[in-house]
C-alpha cells in the first residue's frame, strides 16, 4: 500500500499522517496492520453514516 493509492481509494491521508506523527513509515505500517486483521472486514457493519 502507498500514500498514492491511499488517496486515489479516498482515504483521508492527511489526518491520518498527522495522527502518526506525520511519520510515513509509521503510517503505512498500521494501515498495513489494521487491513491485515481479521477483524477489519466487520468494521464495515457497525460504523454506517446515516
């Protein structure tokens, strides 16, 4: 995963950089982490904007 493919999927990156400390690696590494947990997928159920 890179920080282009992050946005062309619409990611906001900005924040999410900023919340890491603006620290590239560091970020990558837990969009990395958090889409390889199983438990990723059932996010996707309980988090719906009305």
């Amino acid at each position: 995963m890179t920080i282009e493919k992050l946005r062309q999927l619409g990611a906001d990156v900005n924040t999410g950089l900023a919340r890491c400390l603006n620290k590239e690696d560091f970020y990558l590494k837990m969009v990395n982490m958090a889409l390889s947990d199983s438990k990723f997928e059932e996010l996707g159920g309980c988090c719906k904007i009305k």
